[in-house]
C-alpha cells in the first residue's frame, strides 16, 4: 500500500506491506477504482505500462532525493513523448477515479495529442 501526499514533482510518499486478509478487503472496497499495470525497473527509473481500460499508456518515473538533483539519463530505447510530471490527470487517484469509457478516451487523445 503506498500512499502519497502533494502533487507535481515534490510528493510526500509513505508505503507498507499489507496482510493478506486486509487487501483482499481494499480490493473489494476498491471495486472498479483499481489499476492495472507491470513495473519495469530500469536502473533509478521505474516504467509503468497500464493494462485494462488504460492499455496503451506507459508512465515513467523516478524519484530523487531532493528537487534539485539532476534527471539520470533516460533508459536506453525509451523515447520521451510528453512531460506529465505537472498535468494533474495523471496521478494514480485520479486514473483510477475514471470510468472505463474515460480511462480509453483519456489513452486515445494522448495519442492524437503526440501524434497531433
């Protein structure tokens, strides 16, 4: 379970481990709120690449020790296509606020949006 606080690039995280019986119950009170995705570990950043509703979206990210600590170099053969660390859309919470309908809209104007 992580839980985070603040948006944009200065976030407060805290994260711990769930009993099993405890997240079997915040899936079910979840109900269609919940994420899909596989994390990517790819040196100091993480690539996430959306399943369900949200297929077609991969997020990367990193996260550093303090504001002015320069961006490691990105991963080899990642290409950069937007900037999302200030559009508020895209945080978990909000992803997972999204009906289906909106989470494929939601992919299918980024798409427009780079390709545009």
């Amino acid at each position: 379970l992580t839980c985070k606080r603040g948006r944009g690039i200065r976030r407060h995280e805290a994260e711990t481990v769930v009993p099993d019986a405890v997240a079997e119950l915040l899936l079910e009170a979840a109900g269609t709120r919940i994420l899909e995705k596989d994390r990517h570990p790819l040196g100091p950043w993480v690539l996430d690449r959306f399943r369900g509703a949200l297929e077609g979206l991969w997020l990367l990210e990193v996260e550093l020790d303090a504001e002015e600590q320069p961006l490691p170099p990105f991963p080899d053969g990642v290409e950069i296509l937007s900037e999302v660390t200030e559009r508020k859309g895209f945080s978990s919470a909000i992803l997972a606020s999204l009906s289906e309908d909106e989470r494929r809209a939601l992919v299918a104007s980024l798409y427009r949006e780079v390709e545009g």
